[in-house]
C-alpha cells in the first residue's frame, strides 16, 4: 500500500511541475517575464525543463544576460539546455556568443549544427557557415544544407546556392523550396519559374512562394493565375493573394477572394481588417472586426492601430481597454500613437508601466524623444536599454541631426560596432541638414572604404551637397558612378542630379538628365524651373511652366517660388505680379513668405522699394529673414538709407549672428559718408560674432574641394593665394570668354 502511495504521490508531483512549467512558457510567449520568474522561484521543485524553460522565456524577451547566468548556474545540463542557450543568442543576433558556447559543447546532434549555420547565415556570414557545413558528421542530413542554402539564395549569391544545392547527397522538397524562395524574395522571377517547372514533386508551399514572388514583384496578373492553379490551397495562399490585393489598392477584388474562402482562419480575417485599415476605410475594418467569431491580439491591436493612423486616440484607448488580454505590441501601438500626436509625456508614462518591453517599444520612445528634440531624455533611454539594435543606434544619430548636434550624432556613429546603409544615409543627410557640406562628402568616401555600397538617398544627399558647394566636377563623378550603380532610373536620384546641375550653371546637362526620365513628376519640374531661374533663363522657365500645366500637372507653392524668382532675376516686375495673382486665382494657392520674398527682391531690383515695403507691412503672415534681406540689398543698391535702416533693425533682431546683414548696412553708410555709423555697426558686428564658428569658403581645385576659413593664416600665403586666382581665372575664362585675362591678375 505504502509503494502505490509512493507511486501515486510521484505522479502528482510530476503533474505539479508540468503545469509550473506550462505558466513559465505562457507568461513568456505573453512577455510577462516578471511573471514567469515569480513562477521559477516559487518552485519547490525544479527539473532540467523548468530550467530550459526559464532561459528560453528569458533569452526571447531580450533579458539574455539573465540567460546565461541562469545556465552557468545549472548543475546538470542536457543536449537541450545547451541547444537552447545557442538559440538564445541567435534570437538576440549575439553570433559571436554563440560560437564561442558551440565550440564548449561536449556533444552536438544534427540541431546544434543546424543552429550554428543558420546563426551565421543570419548575420550574412556566409563563408563560416559554408566552412561549418564541411564539418558536419551526418552528411545525409538535409536540414544543415538547407541553412546554407537558404543563406546565399536570401542574400542574392544564386551561384553559390546552386553549387550547394547540387552537391547535396539527398535533396528534398525543403531543399528546392529553399532555393525557389531565394529566386521569389529577390524579384529573380525568370529564374524562379525554370526552378518551379524543374521541380517534379511540388507542395502547397512552392505554390504559394511563386504567388508571394509575383506579388511582390508587383505582377498581380501573373500572381493570380498561379494562385488559380494551386492544386489545394491553403490558408497562405488564400491570405497572400488577399494582401496582395490590399498592398496595391485593390479593396474590392481583396474583399471578394476573402467573400469567397471556403474556411477563413483568424488570420484570413486579420489579413482583411489589416487592408481596410490601410486603405483608412476604419468603418469597414471596424464592421469586419465585429463579425469576427474570434479575435487575438493582433486583430484588436490591427483596430487600435487604425484609429491611431487617423488621428482618433480616445477610440484607439477604448479599444485597448477593452481588449481581454493586453500585450506588447497592443501597448506598443497605443504609445507610439500618442507619440505621433505629440503627446509625449503621456508615451513616456505609458512606458514606463510597460513591463515586458520588448527593442521596438524601445525603440518608439527613443524616437519619440528624439523627434521632439528631446535628446537629453533620448541619450538616458538609450543608455538604459538593455538589448540595441541598429535601428536603435540609427535612431539616436537621426535625432542629435535634427537638433543640429553634429557632433554627438559622430560619437554615437563613431561607437557602433555594425553600421548598416542607414547609418550612413543618417550621419550624410545629417551633415546636409546642418550643411556641413565637405562633411557629408567625406563620409561618402568612407562610406565606400567601409564597403557599404550607395542607395538612391545617399546618391541624393550626396548631390544636394554638390549643388550647395556648387563642386560641379565632383556632381560629375558622382553622376558618373550612378550609372554604374544603376540608380538612374530611380527619379528619387534622377530630381537630384537636376537640382545639382542647376545649381552648378549646368542647365544644358539639367536639361538631359530631365529628358531621360521617363515619368517625371511634380520635383522633376520644379526642379527644371529653378535652375532656370537661378541661371537667368527667365524664357525657358515660362515655356517649361507652360508645358508642365499642358501635361495636366498641377503646380504647387515651389514652382511658383522657382517662377517669381525667375521673374526677379529677369526685372520683370509686371509678369511676376500677374503671376502672383494667378497663383491666388487660378490655383488657389496661399502664398507664403517665400513668394513675398521673391516680389519683394523683383520690385527692390526695380528701385520700387516703397512698394515692396509696404506689400511686407501688409502680409498676414509672419516674415522671415529673407524678405527683409532682399529688401535690404534693394536700399543698398539704390542708396534708400531710410528703408535700409528699417529693414536692417528687423534683419539684426532675425539674425544677429549673421555677419552679411552687418555688412550689408555697414557698406549702406559707407556708400552715403557716414564713417561713424560704420564704425559703430562694424564693432556691434564684432561683438554679436565673438566666439561664433568664422566664415567658410570654399572652391573646386583639381578634383578636390578646398576649403577656406576666415582666420585661417596659414590659407593666406601667396602661394594659395595664385593657386586661387587661377582657378578662378580659368572658371572666368569659361564663363566669360574672356581670352585674355593674365594682365588683370598679375596686377592683384
């Protein structure tokens, strides 16, 4: 009796931490890691798995440090305990880490193996993982050259997934499917489709990755008449049809292949709801959401997010109060949407309640502190986030850009360990943004020793900063290099390059580079007009404005910025007053202080300057430096000390650390014989500039930008001085035509 008592009380026990063991794994897949901790310590008793248990919830919800010290603790380790540990790192992208316990292994089975190839895949390690394959023991073991395969064919190394794939012993349905989902996921359709018809034995999954291949190469039409043949589809086939419908705006024929499934799952319905939403048809989306015979967490979390893109947080709050089961993603959705409205300080106390924070909600407050300018609260989340990712990292170099420090957002550049394309895209359109120009150029140069190759934003960082250091050799090479990128077809690149010849004098190549485009947009003109305008080619804007109406496009507030600035160019005062009004009238644009700048050059350069004053006194709208700038160079030129001084007092309180407005009424003075009232401006000049960065110049000098700074001694010897005036003797000689210019600077 006493035995089977024994035996029965075992049994219970056992049963006990089962059921101890199930919670540790639900509060994990949950994210409540507090939770599953509490479960772990409370434990009387404890087996080999509670304990692989607790250090996979760990290691999933970024507390992997905690991992690892709870299986260092371990006194008794198995296979599985090991297997786990590497998986743990792999989940974390911590490869290094997990090497380094793979070579401590006292035995591996086919899963270790498995784990350590795939981690290195992950991390684009391509030739290790490769290495790792040739030591594998049991060569009949698909699963391993599968990893490898799977690794080249997603990175796009098509060769080398071939050479594998045909060296294996024993190839199976994965082993194709691992290829045909390398040729789908990189657009590589044409070869994708000699794979598929290779293949004599095909499952619901090589079906369905030729439909999602199509798709997302935007080719509906081709999708379709696969998903039409599938033998027996599935659940996927059905959803990634239906969302590739959705992707591309096509509501209708989504709802109708949704209408028509012969059994919807929860993510059939989620996958419907998800494509009213974006489409913003919330009344659909939320109707749909009511039919619903389920719902998990993403369907309520796919609502919440769609009331928050509409801007309607009380309803986006209702609904994450009456969800049954809160979790990450769902507190996640709701804190990022108070963020996008501003409502910082309500995110940031949302947050801090949040307990299972996973690296995006991290990342959502980061930025979030980030786009506000914040940086101080950003730099000390940052600080304290246990597990960065790049995104992370990028995060905070975008935001030192947008608050002008520079040099913070190098130091966190400068302390990444792996930087990707954004990294550098962030610190280049930094530079831009706080025109740092010679900066953003050098670190392109960087850029390519690093071995990161150039997309179409730094191409058009890159090219913004020629065209405002006007380096229009270095605008060619660059040019020149997009071509062999093949970026050119991409109108993101092509705008840019326009911009930069515009800006360089190179209408004739702007011109070109307009030609080729095959679809042109809005920029492409207004970018086309603007160079007109800055060059003087007064004519040639009105004709491109002219054949940009024609063609149906409708102009916006740049292209009439880009017209009246080629009106003022030109003096023609009547015309850029007609437009003005034909902005107004015909367009219904509201004009900003950028066209009252525009006039008010136009009618200064026309000495109309009481006229010009009184249409600035007259605006609704706030000025701004600029219209009070060129009204001030208009009283400079036609010697009107009165308006000068005006408009100089606005000017000064705008921008007082400006040097050029000091000089600019100081040189009024000076023009009328009022020596004291320069002096007076020159020593007002000299103290609002006491301790600001001197002024920079710079000029393109055999294939190089030369820079030069104002207190900079050393740039002022006679040798840099001729190397100087020779440049700009043959950039005049360019220009001008002028065949004999060497009496003029021997003279100087």
């Amino acid at each position: 009796m006493k035995l089977k008592f024994r035996i029965r009380s075992i049994g219970e026990g056992g049963k006990h931490i089962f059921n101890q063991n199930q919670q540790i794994i639900h509060f994990g897949k949950l994210g409540k890691v507090e939770d599953a901790i509490t479960v772990f310590s409370n434990m009387t008793r404890k087996n080999l798995v509670t304990y692989n248990s607790m250090i996979s919830v760990l290691a999933k919800n970024a507390r992997i440090t905690d991992a690892r010290h709870l299986f260092d603790k371990m006194s008794l380790r198995n296979l599985v305990s090991w297997n786990t540990m590497i998986a743990g790192y792999l989940h974390n992208n911590m490869a290094e880490e997990a090497s380094r316990l793979f070579d401590l292994m006292p035995e591996r089975d086919n899963f270790s193996w498995a784990l350590m190839i795939t981690c290195y895949t992950r991390k684009g390690k391509l030739q290790r993982a490769r290495e790792l394959l040739e030591l594998v023991p049991d060569k009949m073991d698909t699963t391993c050259w599968n990893a490898v395969i799977a690794g080249y064919a997603k990175k796009g190394q098509f060769n080398d997934a071939m050479e594998v794939f045909e060296q294996m012993p024993v190839k199976d349905l994965v082993s194709y499917n691992s290829m045909l989902s390398g040729y789908t996921q990189n657009g590589k359709m044409g070869l994708a489709l000699v794979l598929f018809d290779r293949m004599t034995k095909r499952n619901v999954v090589s079906w369905n990755l030729m439909v999602a291949g199509y798709v997302n190469s935007g080719d509906l039409s081709s999708a379709w008449q696969f998903f039409e043949k599938i033998p027996n589809p599935n659940a996927v086939s059905w959803v990634t049809m239906l969302c590739g419908f959705a992707r591309h705006g096509k509501i209708t024929e989504a709802r109708r292949l949704f209408d028509r499934m012969p059994s919807k799952n929860v993510v059939s319905w989620n996958a419907m709801i998800a494509a009213y939403v974006q489409d913003l048809q919330m009344d659909e989306a939320v109707k749909l959401f009511m039919e619903m015979p389920y719902k998990d967490s993403v369907s309520w979390t796919t609502i919440m997010n769609g009331y928050v893109r509409i801007g309607e947080l009380d309803e986006a709050r209702e609904v994450y109060n009456q969800m049954p089961f809160k979790d990450i993603a769902a507190e996640t959705t709701l804190m990022s949407g108070l963020i996008q409205n501003g409502r910082i300080d309500q995110a940031s106390e949302m947050f801090s309640r949040i307990s299972g924070r996973d690296t995006i909600c991290w990342n959502s407050m980061i930025a979030g502190y980030s786009q506000s300018g914040r940086m101080d609260e950003a730099l000390n989340l940052f600080r304290q986030m246990p597990m960065k990712n790049v995104v992370s990292w990028n995060t905070m170099i975008s935001g030192y850009a947008q608050a002008g420090q520079m040099d913070r957002a190098k130091e966190i550049f400068q302390a990444m360990k792996e930087r990707n394309i954004v990294s550098w895209n962030s610190l280049i359109a930094g530079f831009v943004q706080n025109m740092l120009f010679l900066d953003a150029l050098k670190s392109l140069v960087l850029m390519g020793q690093e071995g990161k190759k150039a997309d179409q934003s730094t191409f058009a960082c890159a090219l913004s900063a020629c065209a405002n250091l006007a380096a229009l050799q270095v605008g060619n090479q660059l040019h020149e290099y997009i071509l062999k990128s093949g970026y050119m077809n991409d109108l993101f690149v092509s705008n840019a390059l326009i911009a930069m010849y515009a800006k360089c004098g190179g209408v004739l190549s702007a011109e070109e580079v307009f030609r080729d485009i095959e679809c042109v947009d809005l920029i492409s003109w207004n970018s086309l007009i603007s160079g007109y305008a800055l060059n003087g080619y007064a004519n040639k804007a009105f004709k491109t404005f002219e054949q940009m109406v024609s063609a149906g496009v409708v102009p916006d507030e740049v292209t009439f910025i880009g017209m009246l600035s080629a009106c003022s160019h030109a003096g023609l005062a009547n015309q850029g007053l007609d437009l003005f009004k034909c902005m107004i009238e015909e367009f219904g644009i509201e004009p900003l202080a950028e066209h009252y700048s525009c006039l008010v050059d136009l009618l200064g350069r026309m000495g109309r300057l009481e006229e010009a004053f009184n249409m600035v006194m007259g605006m609704n709208l706030k000025t701004n430096a600029g219209l009070w700038g060129s009204l001030l160079g208009a009283c400079r030129v036609h010697k009107n000390l009165e308006l000068g001084r005006i408009a100089a007092e606005r000017l000064l309180e705008l921008e007082p650390h400006n040097a050029s407005n000091y000089i600019t009424l100081s040189n009024i003075h000076a023009e009328v014989g009022r020596w004291e009232e320069v002096e007076r401006v020159r020593v007002l000049m000299r103290e609002k500039r006491a301790g600001k960065q001197p002024g920079c110049s710079w000029i393109e000098l055999q294939n190089q930008i030369q820079s030069f700074l104002s207190d900079d001694s050393a740039k002022l010897s006679p040798k840099y001085i001729q190397i100087i005036l020779n440049t700009l003797s043959a950039h005049m000689r360019d220009k001008c035509n002028i065949s004999d210019m060497k009496s003029t600077f021997d003279i100087l």
